[in-house]
C-alpha cells in the first residue's frame, strides 16, 4: 500500500509572480481549473507533446526585457558621467568570443 504522503506524488516548482500568473492563464486557456493540476499534467506527460498553446504574451516579455535594458544603460551612462567628472577613465574589455 503506498503512502498517504507520498513524496514522489508531489512536486514542487518556485515560480516567480508573473511567471505563475502566465501559468495559471495558459492552464485557464488548455481547460485546466488550477495551474497546478496544469503543471501536474505537463510534468506527467513526460516528454510527449502536450496541445499547444500560443504564446501571447511574448510581446509583453520583450518589452520588459527591453525596458530593463534601456534602464542598464542610462545607470552605465550615468556611471560613466560621474567617473569621467571624479576624472576616472577607463575602457571596457573587448567581449570574448563565443567560438563559433
């Protein structure tokens, strides 16, 4: 008889918020009531391909990501003010390459 408290019945995944909510909206739009009876689902089917489900949020991702980078690049830029005006300079090393 297995356990009533099973470990290998359970499973855990560490989402951050908006990425929950982005799986609670494709199990809402794949017929499942809860995202976790969803992520269940995905985990069991192992592999096999479950039914697509379009992403419609990749929009939103990229202008996020976006957003992120321009904010990057104004504290760089405005690092690099404070610096020259402390009458620091320095140069960035060129990127390695990926050897491809």
């Amino acid at each position: 008889m297995p356990f009533l408290n099973d470990p290998r019945r359970t499973v855990t995944i560490n989402l951050y918020p908006d990425e929950y909510e982005s799986l609670a909206e494709d199990a809402l739009t794949a017929g499942y009531q809860t995202p976790g009876t969803y992520a269940k689902a995905l985990i069991l089917a192992r592999g096999e391909a479950p039914e697509p489900i379009l992403d419609q949020r990749s929009e939103e991702r990229v202008g996020k990501l976006q957003g992120a980078n321009e904010w990057l690049l104004e504290q760089f830029e405005h690092a690099q003010a404070v610096l020259r005006k402390a009458g620091v300079f320095f140069q960035l090393a060129p990127r390695p390459s990926s050897g491809q």
